[in-house]
C-alpha cells in the first residue's frame, strides 16, 4: 500500500526522484490456468465457450482456451490485490519478491493510504494462453496533485506496464491511473491547523 | 461440447450499430463474486465501514469487475475469430450495491485495418439506473472479412 507522508510533502521532490523509475522484470505467481479464468467469467456472467469449455476452444482458431483480454495483469502478477507476498511464492524467481505495480505504489510516498482507481488503457498484442508464464515491468510515468471532492490534495499516479509471455513476446500494455488520498478526518485536522 | 456461434464479420458492421449488452444486478452474491472473481481484496470493495472511514457513502465495484464487464461486452460481440485490440475506459462514477448495470456500445467507425482484419471503432460504457453512465469507455477491435 502507499507510503504516507506524516507532515510536509514535496510533490515537486516526488515526481524529480520517481517519474520514470521502472521496476525490473518480475514473473506472475502462476503459469496461466484455467480456474482463475472461470472465476473471472463467473464475475460477470460470461458464458463464451472460447474461455471455459476446451472441447470447443480447440476447434477454434485459437487452438485451446485462451484469456479474457483483462486478465493478462492478473497472470503476470501476485495474484492477490494489495500483494500477499509472504512465503508462497509460486514460479516467481530469485530476487523477486513482490509484483511490479506493488513495487511502485508500495513504495511511492504520497500525502494519503486510501486509493480509488481511476482510468485505465489496454492494447492487446497477442493471445494469453493455458500454461503460459507472464511476467512484466511498469514504469512510473506521471505522478501529480489534482483535487477532488474527499481530499483538496489527492496525489494521482501514473504508471503503464508491459506485460510479456514466456517466449519474450509483447502480450499486452497496460496504462492505469490511480489516486491516493486522506480520509476526511485527516484533512478535517489540517484544515483546523492540528 | 458448446456449439459455434455465427461469427460477425467486418462487412456486416455499420457505423451508428448499437449493442445492447447485458444486464448485471449488484446483489450481495454479485459483491461477494466480485472480490473472488478480480482477487482484489481492497476492503473499499466490500467492506462498508471502511469505505465509508475514507468518506465514501457505500462500498463501491472495482477495477477488475468494471473491465470484466466491459471486456465481456467486446469478446461477446466480436466472437471466436475476432480480436479485442486496444479497451481504455474511465470510471467517473460508481457502481454500487444493488445498482442495475448495464453494459451497451455503439460502433463509431470502421475501416480496412491491417494484417487481413478489418477494424472497428466503438464507444461502450456502463450505465446504471441511478446515476446513467458511470464508466466511458472506448475500443477498437478487428473482425474478419467475409469469406
């Protein structure tokens, strides 16, 4: 989660030391599998055969049952939202210890902990299939202060991420918008000067 | 073994085309499904006391239960043999429980594309009763050419 700053926050200082940090590669938990897709499915009550009955996806031109567009961040990271970390670390390779945008948005400071998402752009390169192995890296791209109704001071941050197959080929680009902001007591307090 | 469906093709799309979409009701189930179905555990999602420590006035739906939904609308309609290229969407206002969601689109342009496709164009959203539109969202996707 994101690294509050108790007291004076620099915004100018954040965006000089953390516009345009990228995270290195880092491997999703899991290969690709069929149960998160039936999950993700269930959500939203989509029936389509191409990503939950393998006697038809194989007939497709696909081959065998691929993933919805959107779950290609899920595969490629921790598979949890915030990260588990912890001691299960699934197919995730020396030295990496925590998914990419956790990287980022764990460790960015900003002036509140709660975050509300925003906006978010995907591109679609090339199928995610049963038994691939994603991994990705972000970059943070922007990060800047814009008001909104809970927090005058709402500190929103930018990051796109690239997310890659096991053969090194681009599956997908990922551009998100997130803001952190206070609750309504902490900005309550600075408002009153305490 | 599910049967094919007919697959739409690029000629038999026309600019102004509207899809109608589904409908998907809030429902304490459909919350519950919702963390299970996205894996994002962010209590703001479920958890009304903490939502509303952070000033909202209910838990709202997050990101992955918003882009499923927006994403089902396109791999719905471009079928088996088509591709989902390029899906942004804002979400501008909140979905929350016991809401009526519903999920629509409107092709807005078409042309040759690349690669043996032809491309479209489309604006898609979710609307619910209460507040209309509560996330834009545009598209493009490729759809193959009639034999």
């Amino acid at each position: 989660m994101p690294k509050a700053v108790e007291g004076d926050y620099d915004i100018e200082a954040v965006r000089a030391e953390w516009i345009g940090k990228k995270t290195p590669r880092s491997h999703g938990r899991y290969p690709v599998e069929y149960d998160p897709i039936r999950r993700h499915c269930h959500m939203v009550e989509d029936e389509n055969p191409l990503f939950l009955d393998p006697s038809f996806a194989k007939q497709t031109s696909h081959g065998g049952v691929i993933s919805p567009p959107v779950l290609a961040g899920y595969f490629a990271g921790d598979g949890a939202w915030p990260p588990t970390g912890g001691p299960t670390q699934g197919q995730r390779r020396a030295g990496e210890e925590i998914e990419p945008e956790g990287s980022i948005i764990g460790d960015v400071p900003t002036r509140g902990e709660r975050l509300i998402n925003m906006n978010v752009a995907w591109e679609y390169f090339a199928p995610v299939r049963i038994g691939d192995e994603l991994s990705s890296e972000t970059v943070l791209t922007d990060i800047f202060e814009k008001s909104i109704r809970l927090d005058p001071k709402a500190v929103w941050i930018v990051t796109e991420r690239r997310i890659y197959n096991q053969r090194d080929e681009l599956v997908a680009t990922n551009t998100n918008t997130l803001l952190t902001h206070r609750r309504p007591d902490v900005v309550a307090a600075e408002a009153e000067g305490n | 073994m599910t049967t094919q469906t007919n697959q739409r093709t690029w000629e038999d799309v026309n600019e102004g085309d509207e899809i109608d979409g589904f409908v998907l009701e809030l429902t304490d189930t459909k919350m519950v499904e919702q963390v299970s179905g996205s894996q994002d555990f962010y209590p703001v999602h479920h958890d009304t006391g903490f939502a509303r420590e952070a000033g909202h006035d209910e838990i709202f739906y997050n990101t992955g239960f918003t882009q499923a939904a927006l994403s089902r609308l396109l791999t719905d309609w471009v079928g088996t043999d088509g591709w989902v290229k390029k899906m942004s969407f804002q979400m501008r206002k909140m979905n929350i429980p016991n809401d009526q969601v519903h999920a629509k689109g409107v092709v807005t342009g078409k042309s040759e594309g690349d690669g043996g496709m032809g491309e479209v164009t489309l604006d898609i959203w979710l609307e619910n009763d209460r507040v209309g539109i509560t996330t834009p969202a545009e598209a493009t996707v490729l759809l193959p050419h009639r034999d």
